[in-house]
C-alpha cells in the first residue's frame, strides 16, 4: 500500500488584510459591513467585527467568571468584498504601481486607492 507524502504549500495571497473595511456578500449577514481583525491565511478565513456573531459557554476559573458569551466566529474570505471608499458599495480590488514605485490597491469600481 503505497502512502503519499505530504507536501508543504505555501499559504494564497488574499484579497483582505487586517483593518480593511468589508462587506460579508453572502450568508446570513449579507449586507453587513465590519472591520477585518485578524486573517488566518492557512485555512482562508477571517474574523470581522461584529460579524457571524456565536454563542460560547465558558466555563469559570480563578481569574474569569463563568457563563455565555458571544464572540465572533471567522466567515470564508469568499464570502468577504471590500467597502468602496466613494459610494459604500461592494467592489473587487485590483493593483497598480504608481509614479513613485510604490505597489497600491485600488478599487475597481471608482478607481480610490483603498489603504
């Protein structure tokens, strides 16, 4: 019985970073905007505030006092778009070098630099 070998790939280039403005696509909160909080590149996922809301039932400790809370869960980066910056609508990003060499996104839509 033959085994495969696992191979080591290196982690996609995302569309979303950390502090970029989105709007979830799909989903059940479609239509809802948030700021990224962190991107977890390995499995293409990110947490969004305020986004996909969960409920978690911890348990007490020494320092921590027990009971339900509600935290975000992280939602496929498919399902995120960013935010123009000139209408608030859902748009792709694209990339362009500019005069001074510097590499900047760039809304599709409206043509704004998103930072």
């Amino acid at each position: 019985m033959a085994t495969k070998n696992k191979v080591k790939r290196f982690a996609p280039k995302l569309h979303v970073r950390r502090g970029d403005q989105v709007m979830v696509i799909s989903g059940d909160d479609k239509g809802k905007t948030g700021l990224v909080l962190q991107v977890f590149t390995d499995k293409n996922r990110a947490i969004v505030e305020g986004i996909n809301i969960v409920k978690k039932h911890v348990k007490a400790s020494q320092t921590e006092e027990g009971g339900i809370r509600e935290m975000e869960a992280t939602i496929h980066i498919s399902n995120l778009a960013h935010v123009d910056p000139k209408t608030g609508e859902a748009t792709r990003i694209g990339y362009r070098v500019e005069e001074n060499g510097e590499k900047v996104r760039f809304s599709k839509k409206s043509g704004n630099i998103i930072k």
